[in-house]
C-alpha cells in the first residue's frame, strides 16, 4: 500500500463524523507522534493511531468515495 498524505476530510470519511470533529482528532494524531502543528499526517500514522491495518484505513476511505 502506498505512503499518502492524508487531510482532515480523510478522517471525516474514516470516522463518519463532522469536520470539526476530524480536525480534532488529526491534532490527537500530531500530538501523539509528537508533530508541530505544520507537520503533515500519513496515512500509516493514521491507521497506526486508530489501530487498524493501513489495508483497512484505506479501504474504508476508498470505499466511501465510490458511493
């Protein structure tokens, strides 16, 4: 699976939530990998936060833009 940037949208997929919901869990994220607020978020670090395989992260995201 490739490395990607991922943005706030891409939680709010992921989650089912609200945007301002996502942007506080991408801000969780950034704290836990001890990132700076300009530093971006991957994909890998968003499936390892959530606990979940980057296969399935993905595949969640994927699947809700076919719709």
């Amino acid at each position: 699976m490739k490395i990607r940037v991922i943005k706030s949208h891409d939680l709010q997929i992921f989650r089912n939530v609200c945007l301002r919901t996502a942007q506080s869990d991408m801000k969780k994220i950034k704290f836990y990998f001890d990132k700076e607020d300009y530093h971006l978020v991957t994909n890998v670090e968003a499936a390892e936060y959530f606990g979940v395989s980057l296969e399935d992260f993905e595949a969640i995201i994927h699947k809700q833009f076919k719709k």
